[in-house]
C-alpha cells in the first residue's frame, strides 16, 4: 500500500517533492522504483494538469507513520507497568 502523504513545490512550480508513506513493503525498493519511473508519472501529471511547466517529480520516504506505529508500541509496552505501579498492595 503506497500513500501520497505530502508534496512541497516551491513558488516556481518547477519541481515537487512527493513524499510517500509506505506499508507492508520495504520501502527503499518502492522509492527506488517510483523514481525510475518518474519521468512517466511527470508526463502523466503534465497531460492530466495541462501546466505550462510540469515539475521534475522527486520521492522521499515518509517515515510519519512509522515513527507513530513505534510511539504507540512504546505507549502499550509502558501501559501495564504504569498500571502495577499505581495498583495498591
């Protein structure tokens, strides 16, 4: 599953950095073949856009939900801890 997460363009529109959240897949490989393929993707967005310029598309892995899903973890891992500790003997 790949999802769009955020993309940055600057005032000139001459490039965008597409950062993409990757799950269930190793995401360096499917950064690497999203970049391969970047100048097709580009001249998709230029015909469906019909800009003047379409921009030099770049992807970046979005490491956002990674870093949640490990937060979440720690949380849980520290929730029957926090429990024993405030539990009275």
């Amino acid at each position: 599953l790949i999802t769009v997460s955020k993309v940055i363009m600057p005032g000139d529109l001459r490039t965008a950095k597409v950062f993409v959240s990757v799950l269930n897949a190793e995401a360096d490989k499917v950064i690497e073949a999203l970049q391969k393929e970047a100048s097709e993707i580009q001249r998709y967005l230029g015909a469906e856009l019909k800009m003047r310029f379409c921009p030099k598309v770049i992807f970046y892995k979005d490491d956002t939900t990674e870093h949640l899903l490990k937060i979440e973890r720690l949380i849980e891992e520290l929730g029957p801890e926090k429990k024993d500790e405030e539990s009275p003997e």
